[in-house]
C-alpha cells in the first residue's frame, strides 16, 4: 500500500491506504464481488469498485459503481469517482 500511496502522490498526507487481505472489512460493508464474471478472470472473490465518506467513524455515504450487467463497476465507475465525492460534501 505505501508504493500505491507514493506513486499517487499521498504519502504523508491526511490520506491513509489500507489492505483488506481477508477481506474482513469488505464482507461486512456488504461490497464483496463475486460475481462469475470477473471472479472468471480474478479467480477469487474481490472488492468492488466504491468511494466512501466517513464523518467521526460514521459513514455518511457510500457510492458503489456496480450494476447488473456491470458488476465490476468498470463501463461506468463515474458514482465512485472523486467528482461525486465531492457533490456528495
């Protein structure tokens, strides 16, 4: 995760990476992907594509680019994008 937040610039900033290696946090917030289709090339169940916003440990929303036909959320990740972000602030 330190080599991803250098390469986008974030290293010491307010901005913290964190790994989900037994997809724990990913389970419990309801986004685990795994459907057929990208789980036939992943070959393991993964996170889907999200943005959210935690306010003092509450989340205030949670926007996951995913839908029937899309599952990875990749023809339209624009909900997870940081422009919707920021509308949502």
């Amino acid at each position: 995760m330190k080599g991803w937040a250098t390469d986008q610039g974030v290293e010491g900033s307010m901005i913290t990476f964190l790994g989900d290696t037994r997809s724990e946090l990913t389970e419990a917030l309801g986004v685990v992907l795994d459907h057929p289709g990208p789980m036939g090339v992943l070959g393991s169940p993964r996170c889907k594509r999200f943005s959210m916003f935690i306010d003092d440990g509450v989340i205030k929303t949670i926007n996951i680019a995913a839908a029937e036909n899309d599952p990875a959320g990749d023809d339209n990740p624009t909900i997870s994008l940081v422009e919707k972000m920021l509308g949502d602030l």
